[in-house]
C-alpha cells in the first residue's frame, strides 16, 4: 500500500505545479487536476487514520463547521431551488481540504523537499511567462482576467501567484540550513514582485512585522520595509492599468464587491445562502467568469454563504489551528488572513495545500 500513497503524493505536487494549465471537463463542469489530487489525497488520509485506534480529531471547530455548511446548503439547493451539482462539488471540495486539518495528514519530508522543488519551477515558469508571454489579455475570451506585463505563472492569477511565492520566501527565511538560501531568497522575491499584487506587498509587510516581533528584533522589520520601498520605487512601469501600483479602478471594484457581498448576506445572515450558491444568487456578474463563485473577501463568502453561525464556527477553527501551529505555520495563517481581505485567498485551493505541505 506505500506505493499507492507515494503515487497520489507525487500526482498532487504535479497537479500543484500545473495550476490552470489543464482543466478537466466532466458532466459540463471545468475543475483543475489539483481537485482530482485533493480527493484521491483525501481517501489516503482517511485510509491512514482509519487503521488507528481511538484517533483524535484534532480541530473538531472545521468538523462542526463542515456539518453546517452541508446543512445549510441543502436547506438553501431546495429554497432557491438551484439546478446545478456546482455548490455540491464545491464543497466536496472543501471538505477534502478542511479534513487534513481536522485528521492531520503526515507527509514526509521527502516530499516535502519535492514541493518545494515544485514551487522553485513554478517561480522559473513564472519569468519565462513574464518575459516571454506578457500578454495575458487574449485569456479574458476563456473567462480569466486579462493581465498585462504582470507574472501570472501557472495559476494564471498574479494575486494568488505572489502569496504562494511569498510562502517560500517566508519557509525560506526561517529556515537557515535551506541550500544557497540568499540566491532563492532574491530570486523568489523578484518573482513575486513582478506580480505587482499590492495586497501581497503588503502582506509581506505583515509577515515580517510579526516575525520581528516574535524573534524580538527589529531589524527584520526595517530590512523587509526597506526592500519594499526600494520595490515600488524601481519596478519598472509597462504599459497596462495593472502596472501601476497606483491605480485605484481595483480599490472602487473591491468596495462595490463587498457592498454587493453585504447586500446578499442579508438575505439569510443566520444560515447563510448556502456554499456555494453564490453564482446563482449575485447581482452583479459576469457570465461565466471564474470569479463568480465567490466574493474578493474570503471571509466576506464564508459568512455569505454559511451566515453567522458558520463563520463564527469557521473562525473558532482557524484559532485552534493558529494556536497549534509553527512559527511558519503561524506566520502563513496571519499572511493568509490579511490577503484574504483582498482576494479570495483562504478558499483557494493551492494556498490550503501550501498550509498543508509547509
């Protein structure tokens, strides 16, 4: 049985690297390879977990949480009488990724290396793409957001992109035996500065305020907001509204997002609409895009779609992982809930399956 979990580790790290570049196609539905890797990853975790005896859960908040929300979206599929299997893979989904939190999965450290080995070709992806394949626009015709002169890599999102490449900076910061760790640290930090993500910028700035302030030494503090000025200074300006890190089109959509995101909470703030109804349910929308599932806050969709009760659940469980995780562990936790002020960072499945192999 070792081989098969080897096999689904390794296809889940492949899958990882290959982001958007392949979607299946099934029964009218598009899902990334990675949703495939979640589940087969899944079954081996519960398989492994099931050969214990008297094993523990280990966050019983994001088990109570899984409940209700299958609760509340089968309330909600028959009140708003939605015709679609969407909501229901959605949150299979999910619920893959919350088990490895509930029942934590054990991963090797050789595989470990292998995802990190994965995240460096996905940063050298990234610079060709960005050398290379400036012109992201002509996506928008497959429903992406069209980028230009920004490194989108293989997750085809420049946001979730520099978060992922911000993990390893942090891994790598933190961990002083990583080989040639000065070399990854500038290049991982290039990469993710020519997403030219303000929301990851800042969120940089978090992560290492709090390491300044869990190491106790200020110095790490003013380095990082040195380099960050020198950034935003020295970037170089390409023709695109995405490149000017002065722009201010993203900040009004952002505003109008969550005004729209409190409109539709209000119409169940104790349940929630269900997860994830939200397509079916919004106002403003455009067809077929893949943003339409969700609102550019992550804890804005969460309380929209499980309404009070599962939110709160939902941050109960989040402190209970938070206060039993790792310096690194911890420092992706607070990364991740501040970018997910901004985008919908914290459903997002490869920053999960990032908190899971880091």
């Amino acid at each position: 049985m070792a081989f098969i979990p080897t096999i689904i580790f390794i296809f889940t790290i492949f899958s990882f690297f290959i982001g958007q570049i392949y979607r299946i196609n099934l029964f009218s539905v598009s899902f990334p390879l990675l949703d495939l890797a979640i589940i087969f990853l899944f079954l081996v975790n519960i398989y492994n977990h099931l050969k214990i005896k008297n094993f523990k859960i280990n966050n019983k908040y994001f088990l109570y949480f899984l409940i209700f929300a299958w609760i509340s979206l089968f309330i909600n599929f028959f009140r708003y009488q939605i015709h679609s299997l969407t909501p229901f893979l959605y949150l299979i989904r999910l619920s893959c990724l919350l088990s490895f939190f509930i029942l934590p999965i054990k991963i090797d450290d050789k595989f470990k290396k292998i995802f990190y080995l994965s995240i460096i070709a996905n940063i050298i992806f990234g610079f060709i793409q960005y050398f290379f394949w400036p012109n992201f626009t002509y996506f928008d015709a497959l429903n992406w957001d069209p980028h230009l002169y920004r490194l989108v890599g293989t997750f085809f999102d420049p946001t979730f992109t520099g978060l992922i490449f911000l993990f390893f900076i942090i891994k790598t910061f933190l961990d002083k035996k990583t080989p040639y760790q000065i070399p990854l640290l500038v290049i991982s930090y290039i990469a993710m500065a020519l997403t030219y993500s303000r929301s990851t910028y800042l969120s940089f700035l978090i992560a290492f305020i709090y390491l300044a302030k869990h190491f106790k030494k200020i110095n790490i503090f003013l380095i990082s907001f040195v380099i960050m000025v020198l950034t935003m200074v020295l970037l170089p300006r390409q023709p695109g509204e995405g490149t000017k890190l002065e722009r201010t089109s993203s900040i009004t959509a952002k505003i109008e997002n969550y005004q729209e995101a409190w409109s539709t909470f209000k119409k169940s703030p104790i349940i929630g609409i269900g997860y994830n109804n939200i397509s079916f349910i919004r106002k403003i929308k455009i067809p077929n895009s893949h943003a339409n599932s969700g609102f550019d806050g992550s804890l804005a969709t969460i309380f929209v779609s499980t309404g009070l009760i599962g939110g709160l659940i939902f941050l109960l469980g989040v402190k209970s992982l938070f206060t039993k995780s790792s310096i690194l562990r911890k420092t992706m936790i607070i990364v991740i809930l501040f970018h997910s002020i901004f985008a919908n960072s914290l459903l997002y499945p490869w920053i999960l399956i990032s908190l899971i192999f880091f």
